[in-house]
C-alpha cells in the first residue's frame, strides 16, 4: 500500500507514472484515490464510495440494512 501526499508542484504524479512503469508486467491492483473540493469535511469520502460499491450498498440503504448484508 502506498499513500502519497504534500503540497502541489513536488513530483507526486511523476512518481505515480514510474511505479506504474514499473508495475506494468507485475499482477497487481490499483485502487486510485483523490480528494474533492465537493467532500471537504469528509477525509474517507472516496475510500467509502469504494467500499459501499464493493459490498453492493445502495445509497438507499440505512444503517441497519448495510450492517445487516
């Protein structure tokens, strides 16, 4: 696992091209994740989506139905 931040300009999508370079004939699993100026006061949002995707959670569905699947 792999989690890249800092500030704007620093090479992190330079980084991100080489590794994939590098990974490119390796089996492998990339699950990519970027914030949103629209979910600012939600730090998982994209790691949830994800994994409310995965389970097969409709955004319909409340608390008890999600924990009860």
């Amino acid at each position: 696992m792999v989690l890249v931040g800092g500030e704007p300009g620093i090479g992190k999508s330079r980084l991100d091209g080489v590794l994939r370079e590098r990974l490119a004939e390796e089996p492998h699993l990339v699950l990519r994740y970027q914030c949103s100026p629209y979910h600012l006061h939600s730090a998982l949002y994209p790691f949830v989506e994800q994994f409310e995707r995965a389970a097969g959670f409709a955004r319909e569905d409340g608390a008890v139905t999600s924990w009860t699947r």
